[in-house]
C-alpha cells in the first residue's frame, strides 16, 4: 500500500512538472525526497521517474550566457522569458 502511495505521488509530481516545468519546479523536490525513501523500490521508481523528468525538461542544446551584442538587440517577451528562465 506504501508502494502505491508513493507511485501516486511520483506520478502526480513528474505529470505536474512536465505540464509546466517553469512554475512546477517545487514537484522535483517531492520527486527527490521520494528517492530518499527507506524502500529501495521506491528510491528506483524516484529515481527512473527524476530521469525521465529531466530527460524531457532539459533542452536539446546548450545553454550560454547571451553576448553583448545580443543582449543589446530587443526581443520578444517570449524570448526574455526563456532566456531568464534558462
């Protein structure tokens, strides 16, 4: 019954976070505290679903900080709000 709690739980987290990772990001510390469970299979099950979170959260290219010049040019706030979220 634990098991099924916490499976729930890990569920409910990695279904928030991916819906909007950008105001979700407190659903990763339920997701971590999970993985530090005294069941071990609970702390796999943590630990596959943090991968699988990560795995579809994280972008597919690399983060730099913006130059001079880009910071210089006007963007669309869509943009500024990638840019301040990454």
């Amino acid at each position: 019954k634990r098991r099924e709690q916490a499976q729930v739980a890990m569920a409910a987290a990695a279904q928030k976070l991916l819906s909007n990772p950008e105001e979700q990001l407190g659903e990763l510390r339920t997701l971590l505290g999970l993985a530090r469970d005294s069941d071990n299979m609970v702390v796999r099950l943590a630990l596959l679903s943090l991968l699988a979170v990560f795995k579809d959260i994280l972008p597919g290219y690399r983060i730099r900080l913006p130059s001079e010049k880009e910071l210089a040019v006007k963007v669309s706030k869509e943009v500024q709000k990638l840019r301040d979220y990454e």
